[in-house]
C-alpha cells in the first residue's frame, strides 16, 4: 500500500435550482439536491466526489467522513470494508431511497461511491494520469451522450416562467427537442414518459421521429404500464424506438413483456445491484442494464458491471439523476473505459441551471463530451459558487427528494402512475 493517508474529508451538501420535470411520481421540486465529497490527503492531494443528499444519505456520509481519516487511498477494499463497518455501527445500515423510483435493499454501494471516486482522483492526481487509465484507459476519445426531453409544466407554482417553457404536447415536445439537438448537438432523444396515457406518449415519440428520422429514440414511463399495455405499446413502436426503458415494474414483469416483442427492454429499476442480474438474465427480463456508478458502487464496480453485460451479451448504456459536474466527470471518464458501451449514455446536464465547476471543463460538442486528458477526473471546484450553492442548500427548504409530496401540494388527488395504464 502507498505512504499516503487520508488527513480529512469534507462532505458539502449543495442545492440549485431544478425545473418542474414531470415523471411517474408527481413532478421535480424547486430545487435539486446533491452533496460534494472532498478526500483530502496528508500529502496535498484533493479527490472530488458527487453524490445524492437526502437526510438520511449526508447522515450516512457524514459518518464516513469522519471515520475515513488515516485511511490509504489506494486501498479501495479496504474503502468498502470500513463503510460496511460505519453503516452498522454509526447509521444501523438498512437499505436506501432516492426520488421515490430507486430502491435498495443496502446502502453499502450507494454511500461508498463518491469516496471511491475522490480516492481514484487522488490516485490519478499522484499518478499524473487521468481516471480512466485507472480503469484500463479510455477507449474512445469522446462520449456521446442523449437529450433528455421531459414533459413540464411552464414554470414552478408561485414561480415565475423557465426559460424552457411548457412540454405537455407533442409540438411542444418537439420543440423542447429541437433546442436540445440545437444547443447541445445531441445525437439520440429519450423521452421521459409515465405522466400521460401511452397513446398520448406514443403520439409524442411518433412526433418526434417524423421530425428527427434519422435520430434514435427512447422512452422510458417508470414501470406506468401493465404488462398488457407494454406489449401493446412495443408493438405500435417497434422500429420506431431503439429500446423502451422500464415499461412495467420488475424483472417479473419485464420478463413477460420480453417473451412477446423484439424490441429491446433497458432498465435502471430493476437491475440497480448485483444481486438483481442473475435472476434477470436467467428470465430474459432485459437486453439493455443502464449503469450508475452512483448506485453500483463507484467506478470499478461499474466497470464490472461492463465486463458481466459483455459476457452475456447485454446491451449497455448509463442512468442519469439530477447532478453536477463532478458526476459528469466521473461519467464521462467510466464511459470512456468501458468497451462495450452500446448506447448513448442519459445526462440531466442541460437541465441544470448552475454548477460549481471552475470554469468550462466539460462542453456538449456534437451531443459528446471529451475525455478529460489532465490528472484526476479533470475538474476543479470554484470554491465561491460551492459557497453559494450550499447556502442556497441552507435556504430552500429542501431535505430530501419528494415528487409526490411536492405534487400533491399542488394537485392534492395526486396518485402515482406505477401500473396504472
């Protein structure tokens, strides 16, 4: 193991300002969530890391945090030997929760990510190298990545307009799309689905291929659908969709929807942990895993992830929640060292309205992001806009993410659409 020692951790809960994203659930609050992990070293090394920040999640970091000092860098087993430990001793352990669509059953993966991370960037900040070298070396110079189209409403209640405007038609939808493919020069389109009847959605992605025909779609409605209802749905847009993420919730149903169509089935519910894809594989539930690395565990086990989907000839691609910078870098540099990344990966990116980079460190050229060359993950913190960005934390309100409690605030009969189609 190195000389090196971590000396102290800083974990800083951040808030900004998020759109009124409509979604199975009830629809995005005001403001978005995330919490900066700080790995600092007894020899003036700084590794990054990003993560959720819920209530209970910062509890769980913070936790770690403080338990992490001494601790070698290099010693990523050791990393989630000690987090195991802290989650039974300090937090009880137990399972995790995020936006009312993500469960787990334990929080292991969820909370040792960001510290994996901000160890690997000290790690390739010593080495002078960049992150993906660390994960075998980045075998493609750029990232592509999909515009992540959303139906929403104008504007937050009691707030003024978005500069993004209302997406509740297909007109408007297309438009939304065009402004993405425009600004961002994206290359494929998802839309986020589970908030309308699925012939209105369809009606929607119809719209979207007569006016981008030679871009691949998606689209993904939370697990809105009966298993009847998907199949239907696959069969009006077979050739129309490269895959339908998540039609119907769990690997049972995805399972008797894959039986009767040929269009492909990601997911990012019900595959989120290991443990979930030998059953998956053995009932052909998916053809597509979307990866996290904020849920698998940090980058080596997504990265291992990887290597079991090449094995049995599952696509993948990788799932995108709210985030800032930090976990666009960490993204990119996972993207870039995973050979058979099959699919353009999700980004909430355009989505966001501030970040708390120094600078510009990762532009949108052609719907792709390059590969960070400099040591570590190849971004800097600008420590003024994370001073703001936290105070805005302190001020909103904000503790954890509840669409549906935020929906039924402004539409009190409010019932999640899980199933209900």
């Amino acid at each position: 193991m190195s000389g090196s020692r971590v000396s102290r951790v800083v974990v800083t809960p951040v808030a900004f300002e998020d759109p009124p994203l409509l979604n199975v659930v009830g629809v995005h609050q005001p403001y978005a969530l995330r919490a900066v992990v700080e790995v600092h070293t007894d020899d003036g090394l700084l590794g990054l890391g990003e993560t959720y920040a819920d209530e209970t999640h910062l509890g769980r970091l913070d936790a770690v945090a403080a338990a992490l000092p001494g601790h070698d860098p290099y010693d990523l087993h050791g990393l989630r030997l000690l987090v195991g430990d802290v989650l039974g001793r300090e937090t009880g352990g137990g399972g995790a929760s995020f936006g009312g669509m993500l469960d787990v059953d334990s929080a292991l993966d969820t909370v040792v990510s960001p510290f994996e991370v901000a160890c690997l960037d000290v790690q390739a900040r010593a080495a002078g190298v960049p992150v993906s070298d660390l994960l075998g070396g980045a075998v493609r110079e750029r990232v592509p990545f999909s515009g992540y189209l959303f139906h929403k409403w104008a504007g937050h209640p009691g707030h003024d307009d978005d500069a993004w405007g209302e997406a509740l038609t297909p007109d408007q939808l297309v438009a939304q799309a065009r402004r993405m493919v425009d600004g961002w020069g994206f290359g494929s389109l998802k839309l986020k689905g589970g908030v309308l009847p699925p012939d209105a959605e369809c009606t929607a992605i119809e719209a979207l291929r007569d006016a981008f025909p030679d871009l691949p779609l998606r689209l993904d409605p939370n697990g809105a659908w009966t298993v009847e209802t998907s199949v239907a749905v696959a069969d009006r847009l077979a050739g129309v969709v490269e895959y339908l993420e998540d039609p119907t919730p769990g690997i049972a149903g995805m399972a008797a929807v894959s039986a009767r169509t040929d269009v492909p089935l990601a997911t990012n519910m019900c595959v989120i942990a290991m443990e979930h894809l030998p059953p998956a594989i053995a009932q052909d539930a998916v053809q597509v895993v979307l990866s996290d690395h904020h849920l698998w565990g940090g980058l080596r086990r997504s990265a291992l992830l990887g290597g079991i989907t090449d094995v049995w000839g599952l696509g993948l691609s990788m799932h995108s929640n709210s985030h800032l910078g930090v976990s666009l870098a960490a993204m990119v540099h996972l993207a870039a060292a995973t050979p058979n990344l099959t699919y353009a990966c999700d980004t909430h990116y355009p989505w966001k309205t501030r970040d708390l980079l120094a600078g510009d460190p990762l532009p949108f050229v052609d719907g792709a992001v390059a590969v960070p060359t400099s040591p570590g993950l190849g971004v800097e913190l600008d420590r003024d806009l994370l001073g703001e960005l936290h105070d805005l934390y302190l001020s909103c309100g904000v503790r954890r993410r509840e669409d549906t409690v935020y929906m039924r605030s402004i539409q009190p009969g409010f019932e999640v659409n899980t199933s209900r189609w």
